[in-house]
C-alpha cells in the first residue's frame, strides 16, 4: 500500500546548517492552495480570521526566538512570503521557526490549514536580497498574474 504513495522531493539542501547566521526567504502555503488567508480587493488584502492570526503570530516571531528577526512578509489568500534572519550564535534553525509558526496557528484554529512542508531560499547577495523584498512588495500588485498561486 505505501508503495502508491508519491516520494515527496527534500527541498532542503543537503549538509546545509539552517542555524548559520542568514537571511533565508521562506513561502508558506494553505493546504491545497485554499484562499484561507484572506482576499485581494482593491490591490490590498483583506485578511480572514485566519490571516489575523497568521499576521499577529508573524510579527511575534521575533519575540519568540532570540536572534531571529523578520524583515520582510507579505500574507496572501494562500500563502505566506517572509525574509527571516537569524544570528547563528542562537542555534535555532529556519525549519524550527516555521513549524512552531505553523503550529501555534493550528493551535489556536482548532485545525490545521497548512501544506506540509515550506520553500525556502537562501539570500546569498545583497542584490538578491533586493530583488525578493521587492518581490514581496509587489505580490499582491501581481496576484492576478501569479500562475503558481
């Protein structure tokens, strides 16, 4: 029976220590692309109960793990963008911050709403640091356009 079963891709790098001081850009998303966050009216979102509790659990990251500050995010109806830093000498890793955000969101819920895993990408330049902030800042701009979402 387990056979039938897909093998999910690691999208981790491998030998990678997620604990070392850096700036990692990380997409949460909804279970099945559900627009459980919230809604795009008027280029702004709208957010859902659900949104309110993913923006107020976002912003209180920093409070949570020392050492770890969120530069950047952006929620969408179902998904979540965010630049996280994190200062090495804290030895907590990007995986650890964003299963203890999913789960205090679950939490409060009653049910999970969150796909399994997460992306992420580690900002190596200044340059692709730009880049990605601007991106999160014209996500909801985009919506309409955006075909992975």
């Amino acid at each position: 029976m387990k056979d039938n079963f897909p093998i999910r891709k690691n999208l981790r790098l491998r030998d990678y220590d997620y604990s070392k001081n850096g700036i990692y850009f990380v997409t949460i998303c909804t279970k099945n692309r559900k627009e459980k966050l919230g809604e795009i009216e008027n280029n702004q979102i709208k957010l859902s109960n659900e949104g309110m509790f993913a923006q107020e659990y976002i912003k209180n990251i920093e409070n949570i793990f020392s050492g770890v500050s969120i530069d950047e995010y952006i929620i969408m109806p179902n998904h979540i963008h965010a630049i996280i830093s994190i200062d090495e000498s804290k030895k907590v890793t990007v995986s650890k911050i964003i299963n203890q955000y999913k789960g205090i969101i679950t939490k409060q819920l009653g049910h999970c709403i969150w796909q399994k895993s997460y992306y992420d990408h580690i900002i190596r330049n200044e340059k692709e640091y730009d880049k990605i902030r601007e991106y999160i800042q014209n996500n909801i701009i985009n919506w309409e356009l955006d075909k992975y979402f």
